[in-house]
C-alpha cells in the first residue's frame, strides 16, 4: 500500500476526531531511552520526538526502538527531532544531564553545573518553540533543575514539575512491601523533601489500606523503623545501584511513565512530585517532593496530609537544603 495513497488521511494531532497523545524526550542517555522504553511498552503515547545534543544517538535510539514496534501492543510513531517539532506536544520530559558527574561522588549536586548550563541552552529553545503541554523534569539535581525550568518556561502554574521523591518513593515502597509481604500498591508511603540526601520517610503517613504502620509492627517485629534508619537506607538504594552500574534506570524511567500516563489520561491520581509550595507544609517559593494530585493539567493541587511536628521540622531542614542548592545554581 503506497504510504500517502489517502488524501484524506490527517496528520497526528491533526485529526479532530481521535487525540493523538505526542510526547518528547530530551536527553537520550540510561534514563531517556528506558522511559522511551516504557512509554512504547506500554502504549502510553502516540507520537514520541527524541532530541539529544547527540544526533547520530537519537537517531539510533528512534531506529533501534523502531525495531521492537512489530512486537509492541500499538504502533507508535518515534523519531529523532529537533525543537520545531515540539511546540504541539503535550508532555516534554528533560532527562539531559551527565550521570558519571553525580556517579562519581554519590552526590547528585555534583552534576548541577553541568545540569543547569544543559537547562540554560534547553529553555530557551523550548519556549521559542511554543510548546504549552506539560514540562516533567528528571535532570538533577531535580528540584534544581525543575525550579529553574518553571521560572524560563513561564508556563501556568502546575505544569512544569519534577519527578522529585518519586522515585524515591517506589524504592520506599519496596522495602516495605518486602518488610510486610503486602503488595506495594496497597500500601501508602512517601519520601518528603529533596531527591537528593535531604529527603526522609514520614513515618506517621505510612498505612497498609488504613492500617497504620505502628499496628502492623506489634505483630512484624521487621516493621519496628526509624525513620532515620529507613530514610537513610532508601537514600542509600540509589548509590548501592549506582556503585555497581554507574546508573539507575529503571526505577525513574518507570515512575516517569507513570507520572506522563496519569496526565495524558488525566487520571486524577495521587504521586508524590517535585511541585513549587505555595504556603503548604508552611514553605513558600520552592520546588520540593510531597504528594500531588496529578492530571491533564499537571500538579492539580499540592497535598497537605498531617505530619507530626518532628517531621514538619525535618521537612524545613529538607527545603532549606533545596533553597541553597538553588541559589548555588544562580550563582554558576
Ligand atoms: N530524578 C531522578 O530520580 C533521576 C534518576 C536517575 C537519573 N536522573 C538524572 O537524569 C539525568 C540523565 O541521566 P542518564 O543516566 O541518562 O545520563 P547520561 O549521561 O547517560 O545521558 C544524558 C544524555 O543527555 C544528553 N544531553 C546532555 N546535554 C544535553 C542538552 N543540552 N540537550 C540535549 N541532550 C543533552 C547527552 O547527550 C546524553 O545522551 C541526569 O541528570 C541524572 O542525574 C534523575
């Protein structure tokens, strides 16, 4: 069948009868490419743009996935991009950035000259290319790099956020699924904070369908945390993966692809994000990881859920340690 036979035939995003959901990715290292990955594995978009500093690697990654299309539940259209081709999607995500700086150090500040002078070059080009969708940053330092690409994109509040205690959350979640051998998914938890070493589990928040966690530890003695030891023990997942294979993928590829299908599907669900604090938690004017109701329009509203005055305290600790990593940046 000739490719343009039908005249009718309207392009993507063109065609007033079905949406095409169109999504782009900067930066196709370990994290670009896996969420690309699970957006094609799991039928998440329609149309996906890849754009890297390296050409030849966003080709060969579009080429490469291309290759797995005949086996994938929908046919997706992929391809290596430039910027003129993003002002009609409906997410970008930036995972630019150079792990081996953060790798080396097991420190993700490290890599915020690097991160930040990528968000300078990056900004500018996404806001010339009109793109109004949602901003979904990875790039680290994440709360960095998302409070610096909300202030250049000037996009309405809500729509620029980070993948933020995310991930961190997931990895949270698996401990305690592993601890109680109940499924992650029926448990809830999160990680506060930076995702960074400024981040820890509120312990009072955490329930198994409404069963508090103090309840199930007077029968599993494994439950009985700290929230010292536990936060430090999820801080420490990161790096053990890291040690051993100079990044991680996986985890953040999946709750990035979590995060895009909510919003495409506005779906209305509860994940924990990098989201600028407007007065909850008492913090104002920073990008920090709490609970987010997410949907079409991004971050929909900023949960408050009651933590005690311990961890109120140690949540402030969290976003100062944001607020001086921020202002590092603008110094750079
Ligand atoms: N938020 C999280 O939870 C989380 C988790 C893992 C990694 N990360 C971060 O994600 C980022 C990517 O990690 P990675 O392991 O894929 O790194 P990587 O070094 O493997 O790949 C980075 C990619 O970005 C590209 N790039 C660099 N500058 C660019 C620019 N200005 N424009 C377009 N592309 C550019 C590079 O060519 C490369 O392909 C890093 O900042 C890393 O620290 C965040």
């Amino acid at each position: 069948m000739k490719e343009e036979s039908n005249a009718n035939r309207l392009e993507p995003g063109h065609c007033g009868i079905v949406k095409l959901r169109k999504v782009g990715i900067i930066g196709l290292g370990h994290v670009g490419a896996h969420v690309l990955c699970d957006l094609v594995n799991q039928g998440i978009a329609d149309e996906i743009v890849l754009i890297d500093i390296d050409r030849e690697k966003a080709e060969c990654e579009a080429m490469d996935i291309n290759a797995s299309m005949a086996y994938m539940p929908s046919r997706i259209k992929v391809y290596a991009g430039t910027y003129g081709d993003i002002g009609d999607a409906d997410v970008l995500v930036n995972a630019s950035g150079k792990i081996s700086l953060s790798a080396a150090s097991n420190d993700r500040t490290n890599e915020m000259r690097y991160t930040v002078a990528a968000a300078r070059e990056i900004a500018p080009q996404v806001r010339a290319s009109g793109f109004k969708g949602i901003f979904l940053n990875i790039s680290n330092p994440c709360d960095v790099i998302t409070s610096y690409m909300a202030r250049e994109l000037g996009l309405p509040k809500g729509r620029v956020f980070g993948t933020g205690t995310g991930l961190d959350t997931a990895r949270l979640l698996f401990r305690l699924s592993h601890d109680s051998g109940v499924d992650a998914r029926s448990i809830t938890a999160y990680m506060f904070g930076e995702h960074g070493n400024a981040q820890f589990a509120p312990l009072s928040l955490v329930s198994f369908r409404g069963k508090p966690l103090a309840e199930m530890a007077k029968t599993n003695s494994k439950l009985n945390y700290s929230q010292d030891d536990i936060s430090k023990a999820v801080i420490q997942d990161a790096w053990t993966v890291v040690s051993a294979k100079h990044c991680t993928e996986y985890g953040i590829a999946a709750t990035a692809a979590r995060m895009i299908k909510i919003v495409l599907g506005d779906e209305r669900s509860i994940m924990p994000v990098s989201a600028m604090l407007e007065g909850e938690y008492g913090e104002s004017g920073v990008f920090a990881g709490v609970p987010c109701l997410l949907g079409a329009g991004g971050v929909e509203e900023v949960c408050e859920l009651p933590l005690t005055k311990a961890e109120w305290e140690m949540f402030h600790q969290c976003c100062e340690s944001i607020r001086n990593n921020i202002a590092l940046a603008e110094e750079m």
